[in-house]
C-alpha cells in the first residue's frame, strides 16, 4: 500500500501492518465485486482507500479486521460490514 510510505513516521509498526493488511483485504473485496470501475483509475481508488484506512487508525482502530470492516463500510457497495468474498 503506498500510504504506509508517508505515514511511517507517524505510525507504529503494528498499526502499519494493520492497514497494509486491511488495505489488502478491502481491495479484494472491491475487486471481486466489480467496483474499480467506478473510479477513473486504480490509482483514485487506492488513494481514497489508503486515506479512509489512515483516518480510522488515526482514531485509534489498529485492528485490521475491524479496519477493514469500517472501510468497506465507508463505500456504497451494499455490503454489510461483516460480509467478506471467499
């Protein structure tokens, strides 16, 4: 994830992780489900998803599954926040 780059210094090591990972997670539950194509590129979408990642852990959520709960939550995808895609 490209934002882990520019907050490193802001973050812990954990909490680093934890949105690598739940950026991970969330990107492919917005593949899978068709969704990038709303955006003009990836790149728009993978900036607003770093950025809504980074504001939750800035309030304190460093759980990656809770992260990537509360992101996907954010997206108007019709999903609930407990849904995943195998």
């Amino acid at each position: 994830m490209g934002s882990s780059r520019s907050i490193s210094s802001h973050c812990d090591p954990k909490t680093l992780a934890a949105i690598d990972l739940a950026f991970d997670d969330a990107w492919s539950v917005l593949e899978a489900l068709n969704l990038l194509a709303g955006f003009t590129n990836d790149c728009e979408l993978q900036a607003e998803l770093s950025q809504r990642l980074v504001a939750l852990a800035s309030d304190g959520m460093t759980n990656p599954n809770e992260l990537r709960q509360q992101v996907l939550a954010s997206f108007p995808l019709g999903l609930r926040s407990d849904q995943s895609v195998k």
